[in-house]
C-alpha cells in the first residue's frame, strides 16, 4: 500500500513516529541502528509562545539550530561540563551489548561525546558535576 501525499505529510509532521509510519506504509525499513536528527525531521521544537519567551528567544533558537544541524554545535560538548571535576576526553560505551555490559567503543570525538551515533539507543551515564540526580539513592 503506498502512502498519498496528505498522509506522508502528516506522518513526517509527527516526527521520529511519523518517520516510523512512513516508512511501514511504503513498504520500507529502518535499519536497526537508524538514528533520526533535526536534519531527518525526527527530533522537533513545539511552537515558542511568544506572549512568555523572553525578546530574541525564537532567534536564538533558530540560530542554535541551523548550528546544531551544520555540526559547528554539539549537545554533549565536552568543553562545557566535567564530571569529578575533571574534563572528559574519552568515554566508552557499550555499544555491543553483552551480557555484562561492557564498554567497548569510544564514543569521544572531536572534543563532543557523539550520543546515539554508534547505536540507536542512548549510552550517556557520566554524572555531569552540578547536576543533581533525583533518582540515585545516596546511602539514605
């Protein structure tokens, strides 16, 4: 069954789902480890309610995204954050998932942890300093 126009609009308008959609109704696939971007239509902003964001927020976002999809802005910029107050130059994640969960692949690259580039499914654990985690039990 092949999609019509409206309906590969409305799927592609609902993101990563839609994308999902999509895809089954035109008989396709996704591979495994497919990871959708801005770029992909997969991850999107709601409409900014202009009657509460502050003056020159829908140009800093828009400015921050045309950055994050040319690839001169990375989420996990490792030059931003420490954890044990210590800067991060190398990370490895468990991207071949074995029973013990073993790390196994860089994940550090060009100075930006790459989340989700080497699988689908996310691999960020380290513990960012300032960040206090709501679900850890600290011995209490």
């Amino acid at each position: 069954m092949k999609a019509s126009v409206e309906e590969i609009k409305r799927a592609k308008d609902m993101g990563a789902k839609g994308i999902q959609i999509y895809t089954h109704m035109n008989g396709e696939a996704i591979d495994a480890d497919w990871t959708g971007t801005l770029a992909t239509g997969s991850v999107v902003l709601t409409d900014l309610n202009e009657n509460v964001a502050a003056e020159g927020t829908a140009e800093a976002i828009a400015d921050a995204t045309a950055k994050l999809e040319s690839g001169e802005l990375h989420v996990f910029d490792c030059s931003t954050f420490t954890v044990d107050g210590q800067p991060v130059t190398s990370y490895m994640a468990d991207v071949d998932t074995d029973p013990d969960y073993t790390p196994d692949t860089e994940v550090v690259q060009d100075g930006y942890l790459a989340e989700s580039t080497a699988r689908s499914a996310p691999y960020f654990q380290l513990m960012i300093d300032g960040i206090d985690l709501l679900d850890t039990n600290f011995g209490g």
